[in-house]
C-alpha cells in the first residue's frame, strides 16, 4: 500500500483538484486506519463536488469505525439523498429510525 500512496501523492501534488487520485488516497488511508487524513481527502473531494454520494458513503463509513455513529447516519443520509443507493443498507442497519 505503501507504492499506492506515493503514487496517489504524486498524482494531488501535480493535480490538486484530482479527485479521482485524492479519493483512492482516502479509501487506502482508511485501509490503513489512518482516518483523519482520509477524512480530509474525502472533504477536499467535497469541496469540488459537493454532490459526490460515494465520498459521502465512504466518510460515514470513517464515522462510524470511529464511534460517531449520528455523524455516520447524516452522512450515509446524504449519500442516499445524493443517488447513492447503497448507503440504505447501512442507515437500516446502524441508524435509529
């Protein structure tokens, strides 16, 4: 993983706005349990595509290996609100209704 991410680092150095890159960086930072600094990819992401339902699936799923289940819950809640279906499953599973 550790080739993964200087490629990853290289490709946000050269292209900041490359979310594409800043998203694969954040899913193996959360691989490797290193969730702050996924979580602030996943928010530069949100910055430049504020509508990115898999980027909001993937910082509930942080949320919630971290304990911050109501965070978990609003973010996969966005996720759905934003197309991405599969975050159903989570909010039936792990969210009070």
């Amino acid at each position: 993983m550790k080739a993964a991410l200087e490629f990853f680092n290289k490709a946000i150095l050269y292209d900041k706005s490359n979310t594409k890159a800043l998203k694969n960086r954040g899913n193996t930072l959360a691989k490797l349990e290193r969730f702050q600094e996924a979580k602030a990819d996943y928010f530069k992401i949100l910055d430049i595509l504020p509508n990115d339902g898999g980027t909001m699936m993937n910082l509930g799923n942080i949320m919630h290996q971290t304990g911050e289940v109501e965070k978990a819950c609003q973010y996969w809640q966005k996720a759905l609100n934003n197309g991405y279906n599969d975050a159903q499953k989570m909010i039936t599973k792990y969210c009070k209704k």
